[in-house]
C-alpha cells in the first residue's frame, strides 16, 4: 500500500476475503450441525432470530439461519460488518438509536429488528469471516446476561470448529484418510457441544408430544435432558429418558401438558412461571418447536423467589389490616392470617394464652387436608420465659431439649416441626400464632425473617392499642375529676360569697380554699391515679401553717382515699387551720394542734384537737366553713362531722368509710 492511500474497511480487507473463500463455504447447502447451532442460540439468548452469518464483500450470506427468512443480504443492511472490527462480543441494545444502524431499511422496515448481538468467527490465524448473532424485534436495554453471553461466545467457536473440520475433511486427498480425519472432527465437535450442553446452568429438555387416535396432545415424552435438569428437579436424567411426564410426575398440572401443546402446533414459543404442585417447586422458562412434534424447554427454579413475593405481599397486607384494627384481638387474627399465607405449613392458627400462663386456647386454625384441627382445645405453653419472647422455630421436636416437657402433646397433634409468634401485652404474653408441619422441616432463614417483621408489626399495633386505650381511660378520669372539682369550686365560690360582708373578703377567702383544693389536685395528679394517701394529704394542706416550732403534729396509718375524699379533707383542714391561726390554737405563742387517724372496727376516724390557745366561745352564726367541715366533708365519707368548741381549742371529729 502506498503512503496517503486509505487504509481498507474490514469487509474489503483481501486477506479476510481470501480466508474467507479458503473455507468454500459460501452459497452451500444447509447442514445440521449448523442448524442445531442456532436452534440452541436461540434457546440460550431467548431470542426468535438467529444467523451464522458470513460477510462478502458486497453482501451476507447465512450459512443457517432461525427466524429470518431471506438467505443473504446486501452489505449495506449488514449489522454483523461491525463486529468484524473487534475480536469480542458486539451488543448493539437498541439498532434503531446506533447511529450505525438507525438508517438500516431492516430496522427502519420489515422486519424491524431492534436488538442485536453478534459473537465474531475468527480463523485460527486470526481472520473475522462473519459472525453468530441473535436479534430481537424489541431492544434490550440490558444487553445479554453473562450466561447468555457466555453460551453465544462457546457457541460462536463451535461453529468455527465445524468450518475447520469441513475445510479439513474437503482438503483430504486421501478418501479413507479425509473420513476418518472428518469423523475425529465430528467427535470433538460433539465433545465440545456436549460439554457445552451439560455445563448450562438452566434446565434443558428435549421432547416430543404424545397424541391420542384424534390427534390430540394428551401427554409429552422426554428424550434428552442435561445434568441441571436433574438437579432442579432432583432427578436421575438417566431414569427418566424415554418416559413421559405424567409418568414420572405424578398428578402434574395440566397446564404443563397443554402449553406444550400449544407450542407444537401454533409454533410460537412460550413463556412460563408455574408450580410442580407434588414437588412444591416453581419453575420459569421458555418452550419452544424445534420441528414436527418436538420441542426444546430452557428453564431455572424460582422457587425462592417466588415464596419471597408472597411473604412480602402478606405483610403488604397485613400493614393494611392492622391500620383499621381496633381490638387485640382482631390484630392476633390478622397476623394469624398472614402467617397462614406466607408460609406453607400444614397448620396455622392462634389463640389466647392461659390466665395461669401456662397453656394457649386455640381460637382459630387452617388445615391441610388430613391434619386435625385444634380449635376448640388447648396447647401447651412454655412457663420459664423462654416462650415470652419474640420468634421460636424448632426444626426437629424429637431433639429440642428445650421442649422435651411438651414433645409428647405436640407429637399427639402431629408437630413434628413448628415455629411460634409471642404477641406481648403490658410487657406479659397475651396470644400465641403458630404454624405447625406435620413432616420434619427446616426454617429457612427468609421464613425466620417473614416472622420476625410480622412480630414488629403486630407489636407497634398492640402498643397502639393500648395507647389508645390508656388515652381513653385517662380522658374519663380527666373528664370525672374536672365535673367533680368544677362542682366543688361551684359550692365554695357559692357558699362563701353568702357568708362574706364584702367583695374584698370574699376574694380572698375564695382564693385559699381554691389553694387548699390545688394542693389536694397536685397529690392526685403527681401519684397517676384516682386514689391519694392519707397522710400526704394531711401534710399538704397543713404545710403553709407550720411554722418549723413543732406545734402541729399528726400520726397515723397509711390509708388510701378516693380522689373526693382527699378534696374534702384537704379543705375540711385548711378551714380549721385557717380559723386557729387567727382565733385559735396558732393565734399565740403556746397553742398545739394534734390530728390523728385510724381506722376502727372497719370505720374511718380523723380528730383535730386545739390545745393551750385562748379560750373559744360557740359563735353566734355558723358560717360555711363550718358547714363545710361537718356537713359536706363528712358526706364524701358516708360518716358523720361534729365541731365542739372547748375552752382550750376546737376539736374536730370525723368518722366515715373508706
């Protein structure tokens, strides 16, 4: 080549083309080993075209070819010329968005191809006479997966391996010589092929229908299968070679038959995901015709994924239900529920735990054909803690020495394996869901997990429960207490305006009764209850007289009073109290009061004795402060209040029930 001339494109290149013509392939008739190529490409790839293609100078011409109907192209509707530029792999995922082949008339017409991968042939010496490719009339944004990928490359040299033994066998001079050479070929070809055929990962299956005398397809037989056929469906390949499905599958679905079916005779391949029903296994793949009343399948186990998607659409769902659940339970059924769909076990129910914490009453329960059903009766449950808290899962009962105490119920019911869901109220075990398998089963750790996110559900549900619960009961006593105190601040403000001279007066005597009434408030509201200690309360209503001289003093037992009676004796106190500082006991320097209380003979006594002050006179008009003590107060106790004014000092008595 003389210097300033352009550099040959890959299709012109002469050295390529006289490689190209050495193997006197082009323009030949169809052979098997060919078409069996692309039959396969297609099953690996999942496409409906494929072409061992080989570039001219001015056109393609395909050696075999699937799904394509013209046997040559012109160069300028050439996909795989591109390919002939780099030794690897060429994946075009969208022909009409390449700007190399956006303008193709078969991408921009019939057959609108789309999708485009090409493994190149290339000569022991280096030479890309063409391509194996696959296309697709829609585009694959993700290309081939590695598997694909590499199933077209180790096909792709396969095909070259056949034009080298064809080019071999058609230079022997010697007749016996070229055979035998051919024949040696052919066996390593077919060596290499089933190498290829044995190490996909996929099931693979080989078959033809079966019909009855009307020509119906009543069954399918198998003729070959690889090593993972028998691995995904635990299989002995060899055992099975020759039967047919119904034979070796017992019971099988009949959609398995007749989607078959369907591929035979319309020729279009179809696309599954279906359950072996007696094998509890999911399947996803392709079938396709490859001729007569054979076919090809291509498949994997989806099993996992599969019960992953259910589990994840159960708590779906169960999210949903506990949103509208008001009741306990109603939130142990829902999760029962969703126990029951998630997980295959052959007995799922729930029930309510025991008040003496040591056995469940089954509530409710779903059955497998020929399991009992336990509603009605009762489980046992474990009492040392161990079953309060979260998820259990035994695989063996017969080796779980935790339970060795309920082995033999849980074998009576037939319990070989189980796991259990603890819902928890108050922080104590309230219900129990379980799922019960009759044969001996390991947990898998994605059942494990499904339990597990079903416990943080149904919990956050029950705390919500009993939150709402606790708001109610707090909102009834709110509601009680504000009536109660509404109404005794109704009485005081009543009463001491009738008893007061001025507005002045009333103000201010109003104002310490409503203090003495917050006192008494503040003890029941800082304990979190409706009840108060007696003795608490005595303290906070004397505690703004005391004076640190030791002249009050109160003895007593602990006893608790309704939040009414604390009210009363809170006030009944600080009237007295009231009325010694400023006529009696604590109006001098000498005076003492003393309380105390008791109970006796089943009945309260409270007494406030005055001592040493100055000597009392029985006034003229009893006011309300009076009638507070004797009357009101002693009614809040059922009892009775008298005041007796001695000359030493009030005395106070009340008596009542608590």
């Amino acid at each position: 080549m003389h210097r300033g001339e352009p550099e040959p494109t890959p299709v012109e290149d002469e050295a390529r083309l006289a490689a190209l013509r050495s193997f006197e392939i082009l323009d030949t008739s169809p052979e098997t080993g060919f078409d069996d190529v692309v039959t396969l490409a297609t099953q690996i790839c999942d496409a409906p075209v494929a072409l061992v293609s080989l570039v001219d100078r001015d056109r393609q011409w395909f050696k075999a070819r699937r799904g394509f109907a013209l046997a040559e192209t012109p160069i300028s509707q050439s996909v795989c010329q591109y390919a002939l530029r780099q030794p690897e792999l060429l994946v075009i995922p969208d022909l009409a968005r390449d700007e190399r082949t956006a303008a193709n008339t078969l991408v921009t017409g019939k057959p609108h191809l789309r999708f485009y991968a090409g493994a190149p042939l290339v000569t022991p010496d280096g030479h890309t006479l063409g391509t194996l490719c696959v296309l697709d009339h829609v585009a694959r944004s993700d290309g081939l997966t590695s598997v694909q990928a590499e199933g077209l490359s180790a096909l792709a040299r396969q095909v070259m391996q056949l034009l080298v033994s064809r080019r071999a066998a058609a230079r022997s001079v010697d007749v016996i010589g070229d055979l035998a050479q051919a024949e040696r070929a052919l066996r390593d070809s077919e060596a290499k092929w089933r190498g290829l055929f044995e190490s996909l990962s996929e099931g693979f299956i080989l078959g033809s229908v079966i019909r009855d005398e009307a020509g119906r397809v009543v069954d399918w037989r198998y003729e070959e299968m690889n090593r993972s056929w028998g691995e995904l469906m635990s299989l002995d390949p060899r055992t099975a070679t020759g039967r047919t499905v119904r034979e070796i599958l017992s019971h099988v679905e009949e959609a398995w038959v007749q989607e078959i079916a369907g591929v035979v005779e319309t020729g279009e391949p179809a696309r599954f995901t279906r359950q072996v029903g007696s094998i509890g296994r999911w399947y996803e793949g392709v079938a396709q015709a490859v001729g007569g009343d054979r076919f090809t399948v291509l498949f994997q186990e989806v099993t996992d994924r599969i019960k992953r998607d259910h589990r994840q659409a159960a708590l779906l769902t169960l999210g949903d239900e506990l949103r509208d659940r008001p009741s306990l339970d109603e939130i142990v059924l829902a999760a029962a529920r969703c126990v029951a769909d998630g997980l295959e076990a052959d007995r799922v129910g729930f029930g309510t735990v025991s008040a003496a914490g040591d056995s469940v009453d089954v509530q409710t329960d779903w059955c497998e054909p020929g399991m009992s059903s336990l509603a009605g009766g009762a489980l046992p449950f474990r009492t040392d803690g161990a079953g309060h808290t979260g998820i259990v899962a035994v695989d063996d009962i017969t080796l779980a020495v935790d339970y060795s105490a309920q082995r033999t119920t849980l074998a009576e019911i037939d319990a070989k394996s189980f796991m259990g869901l603890t819902i928890n109220r108050t922080g104590h075990p309230f219900a129990l869901v379980f799922a019960h398998s009759r044969s001996l089963r390991s947990w898998t750790d994605g059942e494990k997990q499904f339990m597990s996110q079903i416990s943080d559900r149904v919990q956050v549900a029950v705390s919500r429960v009993e939150a709402e619960e606790s708001q109610r009961v707090l909102n009834r006593e709110l509601a009680h207490r504000m009536k109660n105190t509404l109404a005794m601040v109704q009485a005081i403000a009543t009463q001491t305006l009738r008893q007061t001279t001025s507005m002045e007066e009333g103000r201010k005597a109003i104002g310490n009764r409503l203090s003495a009434l917050a006192r008494a408030q503040d003890i029941l509201t800082g304990a979190l209850s409706d009840e108060a200690d007696v003795r608490s309360v005595v303290e906070a209503a004397i505690r703004p007289h005391r004076t640190g001289e030791g002249r009050i003093s109160s003895s007593g037992p602990s006893l608790r009073l309704s939040a009414q009676q604390a009210l009363g004796l809170s006030l009944a106190i600080h009237e007295l109290a009231t009325n010694a500082a400023k006529y009696g006991a604590l109006s001098n320097e000498t005076g003492r009061v003393t309380m105390n209380w008791a109970v006796t003979d089943g009945r309260f006594e409270f007494s406030w004795v005055e001592n040493d002050g100055p000597n009392v006179a029985v006034p003229e008009r009893r006011g309300f402060g009076s009638k507070l003590i004797e009357q009101i107060v002693a009614a809040y106790f059922n009892g009775e209040g008298r005041i007796d004014f001695k000359p030493g000092g009030i005395r106070f008595e009340l008596t009542g029930s608590l």
